[in-house]
C-alpha cells in the first residue's frame, strides 16, 4: 500500500503521517472530520503506522514485498455462464429501488 | 457552452502551436461471462437481471478470474506487440461513485498485463505512421446510471440516479498510447485512424464486438497543445463519450482550436474531464481531474497474481490470426493492385465486399469491377454507401458466374443487378421473371442477323467484299432486335459466317 504524498499541514519532523495528508484522506472518504479530530487522527494514526513500519525493519533486501500470503498464480476459472440472481433477489438488499433499478442519493460534481 | 467565437482558426493553431495526443480505448471482451464472475454479459437485458453476489460487492463474495479474460488480455498486447508481464496482479482503484456497489473498481495499476508496443496505422494518403503503446490493462466495466430529475439525464439539477448493474464486471482492456507528437495538422485524422486500426485488431482477433455505438468500443482523447518553442508538453484535457470514428476526428479538432484560443489569449488550460457532444460536435467541461494517487490503488487481495508462462504466451501467439494489415497487402498483391488502386478500395468502403464477393465464388478482377464501378455509381446515385446497396456478395457473385458461363452478357448482368437492388429476389428469379436468359438458340440469333442484313444491304455488301469491321454496325442491330439478350461474340461469328455463305 502506498500512502499519499505528504502535503504541507503541520508535520512535525519524523512523523509517519501529517494533519495535511489526514485532512486528504478525509476527503478522499467522504468522512467530516473537524479541526480538533484532525490532530488526534493524526498522531493516533501516526503511532499505528510506526507500529506497522517495524515490520519493515526485519525485511532484508532478498525478501520481495509480499502482498498475497498464500503462494499461488493463475488461479482461473473456465468462461462458462452461471445463473444470476433475478431482478427481485437482486434488488431485495437494496435501502431504495424504482424500476428495476437501484435508487441513490444524487451525485454532487462528480460525473464520471 | 464554447461559442465559435472562443474557437481559433485550424490553421492558425498549427501555426503557433503542436498538438500532442493521448488516447486511452476501452474495449468490452466478447466473453460470454463476467471477468470475476460467471454472470452473463448479453447486451440489451432487462436491468439487473445479470448480476451476482460478486459483482454486486455483497459481503463475503469471492471473485475468480476468467481464462479467456485473460488470454483474450495477452491476445491483444501481442497484436500490439507489446511484451507481456512475467507477473503481474490486479489492484483495487477506489472511489465513491455508485456505478461500482463495491466502491472500488478492481483494474491494474503499475503492473500492466501488457505493455511497451506499437501499432502502425494507414493514413488516407496511403502513408503510415507509427502509434506507440504505453499499456494495455485489464479492468472491469461499470454499471450504467441513469440521472432522475435536471435535464436529459445529466447529473446537473438531477433528484436521485438509478443504477442498472447488469454491465458491471464486463471484462474491460484498456489500451493507453504513449504521448503521439509530430502529428501536425493531421492530429485529428491520426486518432481517427488510430481508433479504426485498433477496431478492425480487435475484431480481426475476435475478442470484442468492437460496437462503438453499443459502447464495447469507447476512446478518451487527452490532447494538449505545445508552442513551437516549448520543451514540455502543455496542460491537457481529457475528452470522454466519443462515440464514433468520426467523433473522435471532430473532437480533438475542437479541443485544438479551443485550448488554442484560451492560450493565445494568455489563459491556462485546466486539467479536466470533458465531454464530447455529438449534436453540437463540441466538447462541454466536465469534473477537475483527481491525481493517480487519489484513488488509492493497492494490490487486490483476493485475487492471486498471474505469471503467464512463456510457453503459454507463445501458444497464444501461435492463435493470432492473419492480421488485418498483413492480410491488406497480402490481397493488394494477390488481385495485382497497385498501393493507390488498394487504397481506393479501402476509401470506397469495397474491400469487404469484394472479399466477401470472392468468397462466394467469384473472380477477384469481376468482383472488383462491379463493386467499385457500375455498382459504385449506383450507390452515389442513391446517396448511399457501397455496403449499403441491398445487394449481398453472393447474389452478386451469382450474376458473375452466370455471366462466366455465358447465360448473362454483361448488359442483361445489369439489368439482373438493377432487379436486385429494386428487391426483387435472386438473379435466377429475376431473369426467369424479367425473361433475361441470353438467345443462346442459334436459329433465333440467325433469323435476327437476317433481318439485320437485309435492312442494312450496304453494309452487307461491305462484310462480303472482306471489310470484317463492318460486322459492328450489324451486331449492334441485333443486339438491339434481342433487346442485349445475346453473346455479341456469338453474333458476330454467326453474321461473318453468313455473309462467306451468301
Ligand atoms: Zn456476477
């Protein structure tokens, strides 16, 4: 996983993680997070990654970074069609639904 | 909205400026199953009635990779001539936005299956220029929204959108160029052909569809415009939704001309989404680009990596068939054309049909002549493109071979043609309806070069003291009197014989 770059905020010197890049996290995950929360994520957040960089320091140079525990590749399955769920069951977990469809919020500014 | 008086003159943009393109084609594989599911991918269903717990994200779902997703995936970069990854995994690219249920869309991200190719493509004037690929990776399709309320569906004033998952999890390949630069004024035509080489790849490896219109096939234009002294490239936008090849042409025309009148006049280009519209061929702003790293990639962690062999990569090289270009200069040499006799064919839209007319059991020279004469005019006269024509290859190849074996001269083979295209069925029907069979009696041809003789004794005269050019004037009183129901070399020989015997 790669951590966004630090952008500016209060980082303190040899901090893992700056109020900056959790106010851009935040942002990035729709969470409102006031200005006093911003600082105690920060150093919460902070002790974690520094608890999880250790890790690091075991690694030796010979050991690529592993990002699946189980030693496999390949792992496919055949191009054969299997049933779908009908429209109803599909639907059935849905908080809204209209036509067929599921039914959202509106999307602010955000056209893809 | 851009006014045409925010637009710079074309010519004046490649004055002061060059352009430089990016485009990145989306293409839906033809797999009749999702790429993590087994989930049908027919288009057209009713809404949600082809989705699973997977592709709809609900909790403890597992995806599994399908084989030809990726095999199709390794198909194409070695069309591409790209090199194909030893290993590589897919990654998660997370965003919130509802045509994804899981809230991310699992894509690759820094290990592309296929990457570092080229792809030459054929410019009208029959030249070629060389298109490098940075990448092509695969993904998977979204949903599709609908915005309900604000107007003609946008999501501008819209009260609440309806998702319809159906397409999401369709196996995607998106292929990405690496920056084209030196284009010129020819910027436009060079993503238009680039676009259509890419097509008619895909559908020479019967991977996609290829529908630009059905959406299996979608480009995004990145253009950006240099001044001529410049070292870096200029700010650039992206232009989505171009539908067409056509759109794709006219779209980044207008991005040139527009970027150009906003630096002229010392503006700056912002980095953004935008939208290509068809009716007024312009492109409308879209949402301010978020970076790469905003959407937070990170290795999928239910999907084990894939390490093609190289022994399966070279199987799959030994599948690809005879590719469209090679297959293009082995046909110009095959019916003998010149690079500018074969490029017509191409522009007239006439090599398919001729290939198909052939196939159906006709001489190439014969297919070729009627496609891109008689039946070329027909098809200016009606305003209509040459595939248009209601008209198959194989009824036409029938009309050839009928004329090869001597039932047809060439004037009735247009009057059978002429039936086909007013609908009247086959060229046997037609000439059995029509009464077009050639006179092949030769008492009936006798009786008519008889008649002609008679009428014409001058010229009679002429023929019997040895002056054989003259028989012209008598075979085309018969072919008259037959109505071009006869073999004019036929006629011809039964006029000198009667004319020695007299
Ligand atoms: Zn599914």
């Amino acid at each position: 996983m790669s951590l966004p770059t630090p952008s500016g905020g209060s980082a303190s010197e040899g901090r893992a993680i700056s109020r900056g890049d959790v106010a851009h996290l935040a942002k990035l995950a729709r969470l409102a997070v006031t200005e006093d929360e911003l600082d105690l994520f920060a150093g919460q957040l902070d002790v974690i990654l520094q608890s999880v960089a250790t890790v690091g320091e075991v690694a030796a140079d010979d050991i690529p970074p592993t990002s699946h525990a189980v030693p496999l590749t390949n792992v496919f399955r055949e191009d054969v069609v299997r049933p779908c769920l009908t429209q109803e069951q599909a639907l059935s977990g849905a908080p809204a639904a209209e036509d067929g469809r599921f039914r959202v919020p509106r999307i602010l500014g955000e056209e893809q | 909205m851009t006014s045409v008086a925010d637009l710079m003159a074309y010519d004046e943009v490649l004055d002061r400026f060059d352009p430089v393109l990016g485009l990145e084609v989306h293409t839906e594989l033809n797999t009749q199953t999702k790429m993590f599911c087994g989930c049908t991918t027919t288009f057209g269903a009713e809404q949600n009635t082809q989705t699973c717990p997977i592709c709809l994200g609900l909790p403890g779902a597992l995806p599994v990779v399908n084989a030809v997703g990726i095999e199709s995936a390794i198909r194409i970069g070695l069309a591409l001539n790209c090199e194909i990854a030893q290993w590589c995994r897919f990654a998660r690219k997370n965003y919130f936005y509802p045509d994804m249920p899981k809230n991310f869309q699992t894509s690759q991200y820094d290990e592309p299956i296929a990457f570092n190719g080229w792809l030459d493509v054929l410019l009208d004037d029959g030249s070629v220029f060389r298109v490098e690929i940075e990448r092509a990776h695969m993904e998977e399709d979204t949903g599709k929204s609908l915005h309900v309320g604000g107007s003609a569906g946008r999501i501008h004033g819209a009260e609440y959108s309806l998702l319809d998952y159906n397409r999401a999890g369709v196996p995607l390949i998106e292929i990405v160029t690496k920056p084209i630069t030196g284009t010129g004024e020819r910027a436009p035509e060079v993503a238009r052909a680039y676009v259509s080489a890419l097509r008619d790849l895909l559908r020479a490896l019967n991977v996609s569809d290829v529908r630009m219109d059905q959406g299996s096939l979608r480009c995004d234009a990145n253009v950006s415009l240099m001044t001529k002294d410049a070292t870096e490239f200029g700010t650039r936008t992206e232009t989505k939704n171009v539908n067409s090849l056509r759109s794709v042409e006219r779209a980044v025309r207008f991005e040139m001309c527009r970027q150009g009148a906003i630096l002229a006049t010392g503006g700056s280009i912002l980095q953004e989404t935008r939208h290509y519209e068809e009716v007024s061929q312009s492109t409308r702003s879209g949402r301010i680009k978020e970076t790469a790293e905003d959407y937070r990639y990170f290795p999928e962690p239910d999907l084990v990596p894939i390490a093609p062999s190289r022994e399966w990569v070279e199987q799959l090289r030994a599948t690809l068939p005879e590719l469209p270009w090679e297959r293009n200069n082995r046909l110009k040499a095959d019916w003998n054309l010149s690079d500018e006799e074969f490029r017509d064919l191409v522009n007239a839209g006439a090599l398919e049909l001729i290939v198909a007319t052939v196939d159906a059991g006709a001489p190439a020279d014969e297919a070729r002549s009627w496609w891109v004469a008689y039946l070329t005019q027909q098809a200016n006269t009606r305003g209509v493109e040459l595939a248009e024509l209601p008209i198959t290859p194989a009824r036409l190849a029938r009309v050839i071979v009928l004329i090869a074996e001597g039932k047809l001269t060439t004037t009735l083979a247009r009057q059978v043609v002429d039936g086909v295209l007013a609908g009247e069925g086959e060229p046997d029907e037609i000439i059995a309806a029509r009464g077009l069979a050639v006179v092949s009696d030769d008492s009936a041809l006798l009786a008519a070069v008889d008649e002609a003789l008679a009428e014409q004794p001058d010229i009679a005269e002429k023929i019997r003291s040895g002056k054989v050019a003259a028989a012209g004037a008598i075979v085309g009183a018969v072919m008259k009197k037959t109505k071009g129901q006869a073999d004019a070399k036929r006629v011809r020989e039964l006029i000198l014989e009667r004319c020695a015997e007299q």
